[in-house]
C-alpha cells in the first residue's frame, strides 16, 4: 500500500486529472487557438522605433567604408575558413600595400589597433617619470592620458591665439622629454600648422631634446585641402626620432575595424612592433588592404566631406558664429555659451554634437561632419537652439 499523498499535492494532481478530463478531444482545439494567438502577436507590426539621432560627436564617417572593402571582407570571411587562422599572412600583405602607398619598404611600417595603440605604445616605450610627454593643452587625449596611467608626467602648452599648437613653446617644453606629440591637423581645434612649421619645429626639438621622439599623429591628412601642408612620412623614413601616426577611422571609414599604422625609421618601427602581428583580427586587415588601395574611392570622400563642412562653416558663419578653418571632418565653433547647454537641446532635437573640451567649454564645441543631407538638417537645429532663423542664415 503506497503512502498517502500530502493533501496539498493530492489536490494538485486531482486539479490536473480533471483538467484532461473535462477537455478531452477538445484539447487539439485549444492548442490550434492558442498557437493562432501566438502567431497573430508574432505577426503583429513591431512598435515603431524612434529615428536614429544624427551622430555628430566622434568625427566618424558617416559613409563607413566603400563597396570594394564591404565586398573584399564578404569574399574572404563568407566561407568562415580565413576567421579560424591567425592573421600573419594577412600582416604582411597590409604591411606590404602601405610601402607601396607610401614608396617605402615594409620594415618602415607598423600596424596596431587603431592609431590608438600606436601612440599609447609610443608613451609606454620612450618615456619614463624623468622623461615626460609635452603636448598641447587641447588635443587629441590619447598620449597624454595614457602617460597619466603609466606614471609620465604631462607638459601641457596651451594653444596659441589662433587655436593652434603653440610649436615655439612646445618645442622649448621638450627639454628632457620622451616625447613631443604633435596632432596635425589638431583635434578638437581643426587648426593646421603648415609643413614648413612641423619641419621648424621638429629641427629645434631634435637640437634641444636630442633624445626625443617627435610624434606626429595624422589621422586627418586625408581630409586636408590647405596647400601648405605636408605630410612628415617622407622625412620619417630618415629619422630615428620621428615617428608619423596614422589610422583607417576617419577618411577610410573604418572606425569600428580598429586599424590604424605608423611609418618611421626601421630601427623606432622595430622597437614599437613588440605585440607583432596579433594586435589586428581577419577582418580589419582584408578591409585595410583594400581600402588602402582605393585610391579613387578616398578621393571622393575627401570631396564629400569638403562640400558638406564648407556649408557647415558657411551657416555658422552667416548665424554670427566663427569657425576655425577646419582641415578635418568637424568644425570647432565659438557658439558664445557653454557647449553643455548647445549639446543637450541638440540631444533633445535628435543631434549628438562633441563632448567638453576645457579650457574652452565654456564658448566652443565640436561638430563633426555627416554628410550634406545630414548637416542641413542639423543646422535647421542648431538654428532653433542658438535662436536664429534658418532663412537668416
């Protein structure tokens, strides 16, 4: 004689038996009906999402990379085979296409993730806390907040009165530095100094800091259409104690691929490749092998981005507030109040517009560049938030 079951649990399954009971040959018409309601709520049209802000706040580009990268990664990741090896093949093959960009061999090149990792590994390897890093006060923050990790201290310079990297005082600040980083054109400022300039002021650093490195990041070269700039990769080649950063972010639209590179002198290039080739994955380096041999295609981005930040500076212009000369994909603009203020009643009407960059929050903000459609329809925003009328403008 089995034990009694627990009232409790006896109720239960007597509550269960007489479910099956009373439903019977009616059950398969209870479930059709509940698998029907289930596919009316499955089928029933999702609620409607909210538009996408305008994302005006990490100098991104808005096109992402051309067809010939998207059709080059689809081609050699499709069958899954390439993303199951290790990418030292696909290195040199990258390595290989910058030379030849460049007119270089492949032991003046270094790849990283991003041009993030470039600079970083910069500050961890030639400077100390008795050689520290000079930089602008308002530049682009990677080397100096990476210096702050690892115990570097920081001479920050302030610009000069045309937001410019003051070169004379930085220059003079590199006595007994590791490094001098000079960010051409600037971010956020998108000022440019003019190759003569870099070229004075890497010569007098080289004489006052013989053990120096000047570190020049380029990440906006592409975007530049000031004839008296030049790139500083053909005088890396030569010098030891110069090194030229590079990434495929900006122009090359491959900000979430995180591929960036350096050109130097095959010695300072040695020395900066100690994580070899495992600091890149499959994907990144098929799409920068392509993308770096899209010539035609970086040719027209350049234009797009130029005709879409000349009608962003012309309709600040015209609204009563000036510009930098930008060479880059954003504009840094005196909007005569706190950028705190601007970027959250632009969050409200939908546009993301740069973060606080002291010591000028308190006046200034940065506007990266979408494309033409993109930024007519921020400034019909911009025009709401500032108080001025579109047709003013």
């Amino acid at each position: 004689m089995r034990a009694s079951m627990p009232r409790k649990e006896a109720d239960m399954s007597f509550t269960r038996r007489a479910f099956v009971k009373t439903v019977g040959v009616g059950s398969a018409a209870f479930m059709a009906a509940r698998r029907s309601a289930w596919a009316e709520l499955l089928q029933a049209p999702a609620p409607a999402r909210a538009p996408r802000p305008l994302l005006l706040h990490n100098n991104e580009n808005p096109l992402g990379p051309g067809e010939a990268v998207l059709e080059a990664v689809r081609s050699a990741l499709g069958q899954g085979g390439p993303a199951g090896r290790y990418p030292w093949d696909d290195v040199t093959q990258l390595h290989q296409a910058i030379a030849d960009r460049f007119g270089v061999s492949p032991e003046n090149v270094v790849t990283g993730c991003g041009s993030t990792q470039i600079l970083r590994e910069a500050v961890q390897i030639f400077t100390s806390p008795v050689k520290p890093l000079v930089a602008g006060q308002l530049t682009y923050e990677e080397c100096a907040g990476y210096a702050d990790l690892v115990g570097t201290p920081v001479r920050a310079i302030p610009l000069d009165r045309s937001l410019k990297l003051d070169l004379e005082a930085m220059a003079d600040a590199a006595r007994g530095a590791g490094v001098a980083f000079v960010n051409n054109p600037n971010n956020p400022t998108a000022t440019l100094l003019s190759g003569d300039a870099v070229d004075q002021f890497i010569d007098r650093v080289h004489s006052l800091a013989p053990d120096a490195l000047v570190l020049i990041d380029e990440a906006y070269h592409d975007y530049v259409t000031d004839p008296s700039h030049r790139t500083q990769a053909a005088r890396a080649v030569k010098d030891p104690r110069l090194v030229v950063a590079r990434t495929f972010s900006k122009a090359h639209g491959m900000a979430g691929m995180r591929v960036g590179y350096a050109i130097g002198h095959p010695d300072t290039i040695k020395r900066l490749d100690w994580e070899g080739s495992m600091a890149l994955n499959v994907a990144g380096l098929v799409a920068a092998l392509a993308s770096i041999k899209d010539q035609a295609r970086l040719q027209r981005e350049s234009a797009r981005n130029t005709e879409a930040r000349k009608f962003t500076i012309d309709w600040f212009s015209k609204a009563g507030f000036t510009s930098t000369d930008s060479q880059t994909n954003f504009v840094f603009v005196d909007i005569k109040r706190p950028a705190k203020v601007f970027r959250d009643a632009c969050r409200e009407q939908g546009v993301l517009v740069a973060r606080d960059f002291p010591p000028l929050e308190k006046s200034h903000v940065r506007v990266s560049i979408g494309t033409l459609d993109e930024m007519k329809r921020a400034t019909e925003v911009f025009g709401r938030v500032l108080g001025v009328k579109a047709a003013a403008a």
